[in-house]
C-alpha cells in the first residue's frame, strides 16, 4: 500500500511540475509604452513639459472582442520626470484599438489617452508593434483625477507621444530546473526497485 501512495504522490507532482512549465509558456506579456511630453499635476504637485511614460502590462492572449479590440491591464508603471514611480490604482484600467485608433481607459474615466495612426488599423493588441509617434494626442479634458499610488493625477496637455507594444519571449524552463526534475524522477525510481528488490 505504501508503495502505491509513494507512486501515487511521485505521479502526482511530476504531473504538477510538468504542466506548470507548459501552462506558463502559453502565457506571453506583453508591455504597451507610452511615452512623451506632458503638463499637469499629481497629487496637487503641478509638472510643465516634463517627460512621462506609462507602462501597462498585461498578456497577450487575453485580448478579446473584435473591432474594437480590448485588453486588461494586469499592472502598470507611471514615470514622470521630478515625481517617483507610480502605479495606477483606479479600476478596470484598460487598453483598446479600433480602426486607427489606439488608447487606453478605465471605467471611472473612459478614454484616457488616445493617438491615431493609420499603421493601426486591424491592430488586435495581441502582438508587438513598433513604434508609431503621435505629435498631438488626444488627451486634453479626458486624463482628469485619475487614481494613482502618488495620488490623483491629471494630464492637461501631452504632446510627442511614442506608443509601442512588446511581447516577451515566452518562459522556457532552465536546463538546471530539467536536470533536478530528471534526477528527482530517478531517485524515485530507484527507490521503488530498491523496495521491490
């Protein structure tokens, strides 16, 4: 009886093991990068013509819908130049594409930040795009109190923005991660021919 529960438990994480290393190479992140010059303010603290960024992240096969296009932001990075990091906290922060138009909303605010280009037309968010520039996104009157780490954030004006979208490779197990797997799957099976014998 022994014998079977030990085959049983040694299956059993083998199993586990093996398909936590295929399920998260399935997964792919994939980080979409916004970036330029913008006024405003982040909590009551004003800023002129200094360098943002934002950085989304999420995954690359959760994109649903068609025409528009939608992806749901897992975690996110604001840099504005004189400020430290922040992350977004305000809820269902979100990206979408339709047509030519790309941007990112969440559902206190709708759209946040918009550009247009003609090179996104049929763009599903699923793939790394290079990058496409802006001179003069739409954000004016639409990024107002938005909810971040540092405290509420408005844009007043950005301009000069840079979007791409970069899919990372997907994880593929190191070889000292397989080696111990294997040894680990030997000793077992030596053990229950030691037992056996």
């Amino acid at each position: 009886m022994k014998k079977l529960v030990g085959l049983l438990v040694g299956l059993l994480v083998g199993l586990l093991v093996v398909f936590g290393v295929v399920g998260s190479a399935n997964a792919t992140p994939i980080t979409y990068t916004f970036e330029g010059i913008g006024s405003g303010s982040i909590d009551g603290s004003d800023f002129a013509q200094a360098a943002i960024s934002f950085n989304l992240f999420a995954e690359s096969s959760a994109v649903y819908g068609t025409a528009p296009f939608f992806n749901e932001v897992l975690t996110s990075e604001i840099n504005v130049a004189g400020f430290s990091t922040a992350a977004f906290t305000t809820p269902g922060l979100k990206l979408w594409s339709v047509r030519d138009v790309l941007g990112f909303a969440d559902t206190e605010h709708d759209d946040l930040l918009d550009i247009i280009d003609v090179a996104l037309t049929g763009y599903d968010l699923s793939t790394s795009i290079g990058t496409i520039h802006e001179s003069n996104p739409f954000a004016f009157d639409q990024f107002l109190d938005v909810s971040t780490t540092l405290g509420l954030m408005t844009l007043t004006n950005v301009d000069y923005v840079n979007f791409s979208a970069t899919t990372s490779a997907a994880p593929v197990p190191e070889p000292s991660t397989l080696i111990l797997l294997g040894i680990g799957l030997l000793g077992f099976a030596g053990v229950n021919r030691r037992k056996k014998g």
